[in-house]
C-alpha cells in the first residue's frame, strides 16, 4: 500500500550513478511544495549530471513530487559542480584574532546591568519595538493572550501564520483588525520546522517592515505563539533604550568546530514538499567566522537595514549559503553580524530563557520533516518557574508555553506582571482549543472524528429529549442540521474535561454540547514491587517530550495505532508483561517491559494488523501473571469512512484482521491464564455487527461511545422558542462561548495598553 500520504510514486526514473546505493526508503508526508510552487508531473525529466554521493541519491529517491525531485537534482548537479557555494566570504568586520591560521570571533561578554533600573523610566524619547510572530497550530487564545500581554499603541506587531494553519490565520486576521499597529502578512509560507523558508519568510518580513511608511520602529524581536513575556514592555523598553545600537543574540558557547557539525552547517539542504532534504557535505567558506545558537532574537533596525539592503558581497554570499541550511534563522544572523562592520554591536544575550531539557526534547522527533535529528524545548510548568528567577542576565522573554499542556504557569505569569485578577474573573481556570471549524471544510478530518462528534451530538439530543432530563430541562426536541460546525478541546485546571461540539439545528438554533471522558483504569490490589504503577493509557500521537497523547480525547478507529503508556514511582527493579486482548477476546499483542528502577514512563505500540476489530478492548499489566492494572479503550465503529456513509463492501472495516491475527505469532494459549471466556459467541455477534450499515451501525456507535462518554452538558446560543430552559452558552461557565477575558483583546486602555 502506498506509505506516501496520497502522494502518487512514479516509476523510478532514470538516472546515472551507483544504482547499489538507492535507498527504497518512503515517508509519510504532505504533498506540495514551498509557497505552493506547481507541482509538475514532468516523467520525462533526467538530472543534467550524475549523481553521487548517498544523501543526493537517497533525497532524489524519495522526494514525492517531480518538482522537487527536479530540484533536488538542480541542486545537486550545481553543487557538484561547485557553482552552488560561495567557496570564499569577504570579512568586513575590524575585530579579528587568527589562531591556527583561522578566524575567530573576540569575545564578547554580558552587559552591565542593573535590575532596579527596569522601572525608572528614561527622559530620552522611548524607542519603538516591531515584535515579528511567527505563528502555527491553532492555539488561538493563547495567541491573543501573548498579544494582550505585549500590546502596547506605540510598537508595531507583524503576524506571519503559517501558510498551512487557515483556522488561526482567520481568527486572527477578525480579532485585530480594528488595531492600526497589528498586520498580518498578505502574503503566507509554509514554514516548516527547520526550514530554509523561516529564514526567506523573515528576510521578507523584515523587506516588508522597513518600506512601512508609517511603522517607525527602531527594535525587531522575533517572538513565537509559544513564548510569553517575563517582564513587562516597560521594562524591556527602558532597557532597549540603554543599549539602542546593540544587536542580541545568543550564541551556543560551545566549541565552534562541533556547534557546526551537530548543527548539520557543513551539510547542504534543499526544502521541497514540505521536507529539508539532506543533500551531501559542503565546505564552510572560507575568510569567515561562522556562528549560530538561537534562532529568538533582538535585532535594531539599522542591522535588519544592512541585512536588507545592502549591496556588500558577503550578505549575498551567505544569503546563497543559508537558503540551503538547516535551521537557518540560527545560525545566518549570527553568522551576517559578527563578519558586518557592526560585529562590534553583537551581545551574546538574546533576552530569552529557553526551557531545555534535551533528555526528552531531542529524540529526533522531526525526522519525517527534516532529513536530521533536530531538538525542541519544553513547556513551561509551574515548577520550572524558579529558573525564570535564577538568572543573572537580562532576560524578558521565556519559551515555550501552552495552555494544553500547563496554563497555571501563565497565570503565574500574568499575576506577577500585570497583577492578581480581579476576584470572580470568569473563564480564569478553564482552556479551550479549537480542533474542527466547518469553515475550514471537512479535508482535515479524519472518519474517526467525523464519527465521534456526529454520535456525540445524537447522544446529546437523545438525552435532552429523555424522561430522565425532565428535571434538568424541559424535554426539547432537536434534529441535527448537517455535520457539527466546531469542536473544541475543553481544559479545566489544566486538566482535560472532553470536547464542546456545536451543531445547527433543524428550528435554526446552533447548540453547544459537551462530552466528559468517564475514566476506565483499574489498578488492582497492590503489594510488593507492583506498587509502583501510577497509571496506564491508551491512545494516539505520543508526545515524548511532554509525555503526552496529543489526542486528547484518545478517540481511536479501525485504522489507528494506538499506544499503551505506563507511569511508575520510582522502586525496584521489576518487569511486567503487557497483553492486549480485543473484543472478541483474541489476545493481540504480549510483550514484556523491564521497568528499571528510575523509569517514570515506559510506552509501546505494538505493531498490530489492522483494521482493529471495534468494540471495547483491554490492555492488562501482569507480573508473574497477576494482574497489576488494567484499561479499556474503545475501537470507534466508524459510520463514515472516506467522509461517506459506510457502503456495503466496507464490511472488512469492521472485521478485524484477516484470519483474526494481529501479529504474526499467536498468543491465543494465554487466552486460559488470562480467564478468558470462549469465543465463539462473542466472534459470531462481532461478524453481524460488522455488516451494520445506517441506524444499525449508528445505534452501535452511540452504545459503544456511550460507555466512555457522558453529556456533561448541553447549551443554546441564543434564547429559542422550542426549548426557553436550555441555558444560554455565554451564561455557561464550560461553554466556548462564554467570557474569557485573560484571551480577549478589547479597546486599547488610556494608557495604550490592552490590559
Ligand atoms: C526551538 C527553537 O526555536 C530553536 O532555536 C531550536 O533549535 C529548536 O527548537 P521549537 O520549539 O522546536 O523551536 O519549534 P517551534 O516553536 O515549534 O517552531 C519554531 C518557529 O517555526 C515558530 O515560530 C513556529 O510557529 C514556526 N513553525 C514551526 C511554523 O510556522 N510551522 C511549523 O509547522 C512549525
């Protein structure tokens, strides 16, 4: 089956060179390319040299338009030519030592600082600040929370959204559109992680930014969704205008030689399809110092000009050298200022604090994006708060937040900037993200959603129609107008409370329903060495660096690949066997997990045949046989699939793998130890259900999601004739609709702040 996302593998086409070293590797990926460049389907194309080299004919074999596959040659051909590189770089900056016959940079240490000076406020005409954000996802409160914090009328604030996040682009544009200093790009990228493109995007942006007339700004700070501010834009404008000729950036202090090789430098890369393609090595030019560290930045305007507009060589030299790198924002920055005239200008600070904790943020997580092993840093929570406070540079800005995955800490935050909120604030506690807005149009969901908020919204109506709700509100009849409009992702205390689902109704009301997990985990008994398991999860998408499953909601079809997690205290030593059984009780998966005694998560995914037989399945942890905890999670019963109702010859959908196995070896001969009841029964109504097709297979979802999820909820968003007792959604406290004011960007305050 094709592996490529939708993407069509042509025949391989035909090239020169070692044929032994083609590599059958495919991806999973998104087609299209940089900027939406046309994608050709030119099979007539052949490179116009041969190619070598194990990185050249591995990208060229796997890249899956032939666009990039014609670039990817281009590229190659030129480079092994050597026409592709600046071989040697013209120096402009005065402060030069040689040691070992290389150029090295003088070094350039902190700034005097003096932390009381931040609330004195300076005679000197106060400088201006454009704050660049570089945004993506669709965390949209957090957005504007980040812009509430930093907005001030006299700075500038330029918005580039990634070409790929549509919702956020156009929730943004609605929200500040009536502030004269907030503009979005007109024009978007896909800019992806470690792209070239972030470094053309800023390069544009920065173009875009000096020809604004009426933008007079002095400072460029580059900030993403996910930082937030640690100090207040009084401060950080009192201490700008202390030092308005220095240009902040971090460099990474380590040994040069090595920073270059970890950061992949001596490396070429080209981005096409929305993947850095690892092409081969280069050599770093010559005549110059090459430096990098962090892509967050402070930079004066009179650098961004030089950087923009000038007609020295060596810009454009390195302007040739970086649109083919690896992260490039950096390292080119670094790289332009300390080889400029203005090297002088460089403080090796960049005003940020960065929550690294590289044991878990490097695991080469990006590998299907980048050809490379690159790392992240971690979300902030309230206890890494201590490290804001421990530092003896200047620092104004922290990274990385998000509301998802800790909010308390920018409540934190907040308090000690802008003070407690008032008492009574709502919204204070709660989260929401969207995940499906209809104005998008279905391509982005899956069958598994598009099932689940469709049965939730039955699930929710039935109710409200039942004898049982009659107390709670009056019976109110409802039918669904088409596919849910919205759904949301709902935090409370920074834990996740199920999703808010709105539908238009028939009589023309939109309602807001919310669907609460109920939990399934049993622990059993505990004593002895197995006292060490705090929980065990199933679900999808796996984040190791934050140690959670970015589906939330766990919601899990026939096609999926789910993993179990386990989290422990520490203790002895132990292992435990882990068994998956499926509804009609074959035994999936076994495999055993040695627990070492400082483990705190152990997680596997079993590589299991699919489809998943849906229904109810269970993961038990057994040591030495007995049972230590056990969970169930759902296999969804899809009512779509393709975004169309089942169709008769979906009946496989619902069967289970063929001949029942989900690996290659059995591990039916646990089925005894295990107690597990005989089959056949069970097998036998399993066939039947899977050949439920329209209200039949609908019933079968809705019982099935209904043992996992209860209606926590149903509101109305304006007052309806055919159900007055329904409450109003702005009224709601869960409600996506009601007041969240720590999110809400409102008129600009007497003293030019929006809070
Ligand atoms: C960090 C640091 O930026 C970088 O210095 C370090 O080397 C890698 O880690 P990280 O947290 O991994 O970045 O990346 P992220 O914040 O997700 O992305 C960086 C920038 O690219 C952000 O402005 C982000 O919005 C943007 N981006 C990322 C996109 O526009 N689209 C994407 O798909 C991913």
């Amino acid at each position: 089956k094709d592996r490529l996302g939708g993407a069509t593998r042509r025949q391989k086409p035909h090239i020169y060179g070692n044929h032994e070293t083609w590599h059958n590797l495919t991806r999973e990926g998104d087609t299209g390319s940089v900027e939406g460049a046309p994608l050709t389907t030119d099979h007539s194309f052949s490179p116009k040299c041969e190619i070598t080299g194990k990185d050249a004919l591995s990208a060229y074999a796997r890249a899956s338009t032939s666009q990039c596959q014609q670039e990817i040659a281009n590229i190659v051909c030129l480079h092994q030519a050597g026409q592709l590189m600046p071989q040697r770089v013209a120096r402009y900056c005065h402060l030069t030592e040689r040691i070992n016959n290389r150029i090295y940079r003088k070094g350039t240490s902190g700034l005097q600082w003096n932390e009381p000076d931040a609330g004195v406020v300076l005679s000197e005409k106060p400088l201006r600040i454009v704050y660049m954000l570089v945004v993506h996802g669709r965390a949209v409160r957090q957005l504007t929370r980040l812009i509430k914090a930093i907005y001030h009328k006299d700075h500038f604030y330029y918005i580039h959204v990634d070409q790929r996040s549509n919702y956020l682009h156009r929730e943004i544009t609605q929200l500040t559109e009536r502030y004269v200093n907030i503009r979005i790009t007109p024009w978007r990228m896909v800019t992806i992680w470690g792209g070239a493109s972030l470094l053309t995007m800023y390069l544009r942006s920065m173009k875009d930014l000096l020809e604004m007339p009426d933008w007079k700004w002095d400072f460029f700070i580059n900030l993403s969704a996910t930082d937030y501010p640690t100090r207040t834009n009084k401060e950080l404008v009192n201490f700008l205008s202390k030092f308005r000729d220095k240009n902040f950036l971090k460099s990474h202090g380590r040994d040069n030689a090595r920073f270059i090789k970890k950061q992949g430098l001596d490396r070429l890369f080209h981005e096409c399809d929305s993947h850095m393609w690892r092409l081969g090595e280069r050599p770093i030019p010559e005549g110059i110092v090459v430096d990098g560290g962090s892509d967050w930045f402070a930079l004066t305007r009179s650098f961004v000009e030089y950087v923009t507009f000038t007609e020295d060589t060596m810009v454009s030299d390195f302007k040739r050298f970086y649109k083919y790198t690896l992260l490039p924002a950096e390292s080119f920055f670094h790289t332009v200022l300390e080889n400029s005239p203005a090297c002088g200008s460089l403080v090796d600070n960049n005003l940020r604090v960065t929550n690294w904790n590289r044991k878990l943020g490097c695991r080469c997580q990006y590998k299907h994006i980048v050809d490379w092993c690159g790392c992240s840093p971690n979300d902030f929570k309230p206890q890494d708060i201590a490290r804001l406070q421990q530092l003896s540079r200047p620092t104004f800005f922290a990274r990385k937040f998000e509301s998802s995955v800790n909010q308390e800490v920018l409540d934190i935050l907040d308090a000690h900037l802008f003070g407690e909120p008032p008492p009574e604030t709502p919204g204070l506690k709660g989260y929401w993200e969207n995940i499906y807005s209809s104005v998008e149009g279905m391509g982005g969901i899956s069958d598994v959603d598009m099932t689940a908020y469709s049965s939730f919204i039955r699930m929710a109506l039935h109710e409200l129609q039942g004898p049982e709700k009659v107390k709670r509100w009056t019976a109110c009849r409802f039918s669904p107008s088409g596919f849910p409009s919205n759904a949301e992702l709902y935090f409370y205390d920074d834990h996740f409370q199920g999703y808010l689902i709105m539908q238009e109704v028939q009589s023309g009301e939109t309602l807001e329903i919310w669907m609460m997990p109920r939990g399934t985990l049993k622990v059993a008994d505990q004593k002895g060495v197995t006292n060490r398991i705090q929980s065990l999860e199933v679900s999808s998408e796996w984040d190791p660096k934050e140690r959670i499953f970015r589906n939330f909601g766990g919601l899990i079809g026939p096609m999926d690949e789910p993993v179990a997690v386990q989290r422990w205290t520490r203790g002895v030593n132990l292992t435990v066997t882990v068994v998956w059984i499926d509804p009609t009780y074959i035994v999936a998966a076994s495999y055993d997990i040695a627990v070492d005694s400082e483990a705190d998560y152990t997680q596997y995914k079993p590589a299991l045949t699919r489809p998943l037989r849906p229904g109810v399945w269970s993961v038990r942890i057994l040591h030495f046989w007995e049972m230590v905890a056990e969970v169930q999670f759902l296999v969804i019963p899809l009512t779509v699939r393709n975004k169309k109702p089942l169709q008769s010859g979906d009946s496989w959908l619902h069967s289970g793998p063929p001949l029942g196995q989900y690996m290659e070896q059995s591990f039916q001969a646990l089925s005894g130890i295990l107690n597990l009841p005989p089959r056949a029964d069970i097998e036998k109504e399993a066939n039947k259900k899977s050949e439920f097709r329209s209200k039949e297979l609908e019933n079968w979802t809705d019982d099935s999601l209904r043992s996992f999820w209860s209606v926590g909820g149903v509101c109305q968003k304006t007052v309806s004739s055919s159900c007055p007792s329904l409450p109003i959604c702005s009224d709601t406290h869960w409600s996506s609709l009601s007041r969240d004011p720590k999110s809400e960007l409102g008129p600009v305050g007497q003293d030019g702040h929006l809070r």
